[in-house]
C-alpha cells in the first residue's frame, strides 16, 4: 500500500523558546495516527523551491485533537531549520507522508517512565494527552523534561495542567545549566531516574531527543542501573 500523503496548511507559527518553534498545521480530513507517530515534511531548500528533501518530525498533538502540532528545534544551516525561519508562515500549504514509527506506548506496561531533552519531549506529549485525558489510563506515569535554562522549557503549562488533572502523572522538570533562581532538579535527566525506577520496577521506560542523548541515558540505563534492555524504547532524533 502507497504511503498517505497529504497537503497540510500552516495555521500558527511561534517562537516558544530560543530556536524552539511551535507549528500547528490543519489536520487533514481521513488523517490518523497513533500517539507517538512522526511524519515526512517535503522540505525546499530556500533557494531551490524544487529541490526537495524530506526530515522526520514527531507529531505533538494527540490523536484526538483537531490540529496537527509539531516542535522543532532549529538547527544552525540546517535545511528544515532555514525553511522553517525564513519561509514557513501562516497560510503556507506543506506536503507531508506518513504517518510512521513504532514509538509507541506498550499496553503492558505497568507504568511508564518518559525521558526527553528539548525537542524530544513532542511525542510524549501526544502520547500524554492520548493516554491520560483520551483513554482514560491510570497507570503511574512520568516525564522528566530536560533543558538547560528555564526559558528554553516550552509547553510546560500542557504537562503542568495534565500532572494537576491526573494523580498518577507526574511531571518533573529538570535543568541542567547553572541558574540561581531555578528551584526544581538539576542535571542530567538520567540522574532523577534511579528513585523513580525504585517506585516503579517493571516500568517502561521510554526516552526521546538528540541521538548522543539517547545513546547517554541508555547506556547510563543498561550499564549503571541494570535496568534490562527489553524495558527500553527509544526515538533518537538523527
Ligand atoms: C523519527 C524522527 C523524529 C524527529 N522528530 C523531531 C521533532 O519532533 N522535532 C525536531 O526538532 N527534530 C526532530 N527530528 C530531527 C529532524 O528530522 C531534523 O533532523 C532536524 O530538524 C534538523 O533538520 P535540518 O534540515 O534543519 O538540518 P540538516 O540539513 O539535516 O542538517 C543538520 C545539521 O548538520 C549540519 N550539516 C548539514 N550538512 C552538512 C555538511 N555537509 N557538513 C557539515 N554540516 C552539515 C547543518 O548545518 C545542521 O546543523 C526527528 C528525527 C527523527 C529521525
């Protein structure tokens, strides 16, 4: 069967952290995906409308919701990233395959454990929405969400509002730059894992963001903490 493909319009483009954009697309009528699913974006180069590339970017919104979300953090010359500071805007139509990936949360986890860094953490929120407010999920669940200044969080309201609205969420923000006036946990999000992986050990533990943090929290995972290979699941942003 041919992959989907669909014409998707930009409806709201927004900065919500330093090199952090927001994208909300219509969401095409027919459309479905699983929480946790990426899709192909056909990207231009700036300078050369038809020479097309495609990059994968993790849908945010949940299958229930009515738009298409995306976060994207820009990387310096990249391709995707000049696209979408210097052409994307309100109004701009996109092509876009898929939906793909197996990223997926497992029904038989008796709790999950969700670990991102920066963009990474897109998929856990759809996933989040999806199990909390749409299947009505009650197993524990936690994120811990990794930046290094306070003002490079985004969506923080999203899971703040889920954590109040459900007591078997919970949702620890971590920092790993040096500000004063932070008050919550500090360094790396691996190091906040061990008491929550006491709580909870048969978990699930799933872990998204940069390749080289991935890589990081898996080994710290399998080497320090002997947490088996099977309870591992991993979206690496290549
Ligand atoms: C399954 C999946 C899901 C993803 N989801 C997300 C998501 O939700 N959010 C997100 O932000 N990212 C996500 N990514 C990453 C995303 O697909 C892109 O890789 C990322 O946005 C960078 O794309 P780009 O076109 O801007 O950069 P690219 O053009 O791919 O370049 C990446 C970097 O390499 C440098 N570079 C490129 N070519 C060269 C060269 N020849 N020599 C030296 N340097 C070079 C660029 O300057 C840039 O810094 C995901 C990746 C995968 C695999």
């Amino acid at each position: 069967m041919p992959t989907p493909a669909y014409t998707i319009v930009c409806t709201k483009k927004a900065l919500v952290a330093p090199g952090v954009y927001e994208l909300r697309f219509t969401r095409p009528e027919g459309m479905t995906f699983k929480a946790g699913q990426f899709v192909l974006f056909d990207v231009p180069l700036v300078e050369d409308r038809t020479n097309i590339q495609a990059r994968a970017y993790s849908i945010a919104s949940a299958p229930g919701e009515t738009e298409l979300l995306f976060g994207v953090k820009l990387k310096e010359g990249g391709r995707a990233s000049m696209w979408i500071e210097q052409v994307i805007q309100e109004g701009t139509p996109v092509r876009i395959q898929g939906p793909f990936g197996l990223f997926l949360v497992k029904e038989t986890d008796p709790a999950c454990i969700f670990i991102a860094t920066g963009a990474g953490v897109a998929p856990f929120r759809s996933q989040l929405i999806d199990l909390l407010e749409e299947k009505k999920d009650t197993r524990p669940m936690h994120v811990l969400f990794g930046v290094r200044h306070p003002q490079d969080f985004f969506w923080l309201q999203d899971f703040m509002s889920l954590a109040r609205a459900y007591p078997n969420f919970v949702f620890h923000p971590v920092l790993s730059g040096d500000d004063e006036s932070w008050t919550g946990l500090r360094g790396h999000v691996q190091q906040h894992l061990p008491s929550i992986n006491a709580a909870h050990p048969d978990a699930g533990i799933y872990i998204c963001g940069a390749p080289e943090m991935v890589k990081d929290v898996k080994e710290t995972c399998l080497t320090d903490f002997g947490i088996p290979k099977i309870r591992l699941h991993a979206e690496g942003y290549i």
